[in-house]
C-alpha cells in the first residue's frame, strides 16, 4: 500500500495536476478572502470564506480523481496492479490517501489566509479549526464519489464530468428536497426506489439472485414495520430523506464552530461506503 501511495503521490507532483490543484483552491481562496475579510473586514474566516468556496469544488476536486482509475486502464497499467501480489483493498486505500494527502497540503497552505487575518483582527481560532475540519471531511467524501466514478470508464473527461454532475447534485438536494410532497405514500414510493436500486446493485456486484431477494425482503420488512410502528414519521419522509443525504448541511455545523460527532460519522461513513463500492467495482474488473 506504501508503495501505491509513492506511486500517485510522485505522479501528482511530476505533472501539472497537483500545482493546478493547489492553485486553483488557492486562487478561489483568495477571491473570496478579499471580498469578505479584506474588502468587508470581516474576521469570520470559516463563516463566510469556507462555505460560500465549496461550489468550487465540483470543479476542483473532478482535476485529482479523474486520473485515479481511468487513467490506468487507459494506459493498461491496471493489470500490473490486478496481477501483483496486493490486495484490492489496499491499492484504493494507497491511492485514496495519496489523493487525501495532496488535500492535506492543499489546506495547510489556505491556513496562511486567517493568519493574515490575525495580524489585522481578532480571529476565532477554534471555529476556524473546526471549519477545515468540516471542509477536509467534505472534501474527503466528494473525493471518494470521484474516485468511485474512476473506476467506471477509462475516459478521463468522462470520468471528470460525471464526478462534477454528482458533486453538484449533492449540493443541490436541499433545493431537489423543497419540491417533493409531503404525503406519506411518496415517502413510502421512495423508499421502495431506494430498495430496488440497492437490489440491483447488490445483483451487479455478485450476480446472484438470493442476496439481491435477502436486500429486497429485508428493506421491505423495515418500510412496513416503520410504517406499522409510526405512520406519521412518513409525513414529509421524502424530503427528510434527500435532507439526510446532504454533504453541505452538515459542513455548515463545523463552519459555525460547532463539532458534531454525528457529523463526522457520517462523513467516514459516506467515504467507506464509496470506497467499498471502489473496491467492489475493480473486483468485478479483476475477474472479468
């Protein structure tokens, strides 16, 4: 795994790619530092810079996941890593924290904006340390969904556009959220979408009836007892649903200086959960 991680690391930096990175956080940053703290003299730093930068990253973060997968199998170097003597797991997990280190640089060097803000006014350090955390596990789970749309296509501009399409959406489903009724029968319709779309995937990552039926049987028990137990928490079930999916909402909890756990497990959730299906994808690749 270490020496996956060399690998991608010593790829990033022996091309363009990691100074674009950088630059372009660094740049947009930048803007949005002047406007607020600068021009405005405002001392929020992770209040007002952090969140009003994230739109970017659907931009950003496709330039460092894009090349994570699509590019291997268009050079066909995926089959010396299918073939060498190291686990699935641990070549995405290399090269998942080779993509999360170049992140950390990257946030090490935006730190250099609120310690300019500290020479001019007082800064509120503990709400800046939980804004970046809030905004490395944000990223850190966007990135997770690119490298996952990686492994899909050797095309690397499809791969790009694809990952900046799912990036906005989640930061678009509170807006999606507003439009749906707040019937229960929706909410149950809905559910019963999600069930069949974790059958399928449950078919495509096995090819095996029985455990695409266990997810379906079971998903239908929990919809039927939940609405047994409490028909009412169905009530506007739909938009709690897209709500809960939200990577943003939970990103402005840390930017107000709160540090939520439940948060954070979400966010590590999210990631393993990507990962996994990272892992599942290349498996398939591998045997096929």
């Amino acid at each position: 795994m270490l020496a996956i991680f060399k690998r991608e690391m010593s790829g990033y930096f022996t091309s363009m790619i990691a100074y674009l990175f950088m630059a372009g956080f660094v740049v947009v940053v930048g803007i949005y530092f002047m406007f607020y703290c600068v021009i405005n003299s405002y001392t929020d730093f992770a209040g007002a810079v952090l969140p009003s930068t994230c739109i970017w990253f659907s931009l950003l973060i496709p330039i460092i996941t894009m090349r994570l997968w699509a590019e291997e199998r268009k050079q066909k170097t995926d089959q010396l890593l299918l073939t060498s003597p190291i686990s699935v797991t641990k070549i995405v997990l290399g090269k998942y924290l080779a993509v999360t280190c170049l992140f950390v640089i990257t946030l090490c060097v935006l730190t250099l904006f609120p310690f300019i803000l500290h020479f001019y006014g007082k800064v509120n350090w503990p709400t800046v340390g939980t804004g970046f955390l809030g905004y490395f596990l944000l990223g850190c789970s966007l990135m997770a969904i690119g490298f996952f749309i990686s492994t899909l296509t050797e095309n690397q501009i499809v791969s790009a556009v694809i990952s900046a399409v799912l990036v906005l959406m989640f930061f678009f489903l509170n807006n999606l959220a507003d439009s749906f009724p707040g019937r229960a029968r929706y909410s149950i319709m809905m559910l019963a979408v999600v069930v069949i779309g974790v059958m399928i995937l449950f078919y495509l990552s096995t090819k095996k009836y029985m455990p695409s039926l266990i997810a379906g049987v079971i998903g239908s028990g929990a919809i039927a007892i939940g609405y047994f137990v409490s028909p009412s928490m169905y009530e506007d079930g739909a938009a709690k649903f897209v709500n809960w999916f939200s990577v943003l909402d939970r990103f402005y909890t840390f930017s107000d200086g709160l540090l939520d756990v439940t948060s954070i497990v979400y966010y590590l959730s999210f990631i393993g959960v990507f990962l996994f299906l990272t892992v599942r994808s290349i498996e398939k690749k591998r045997w096929n």
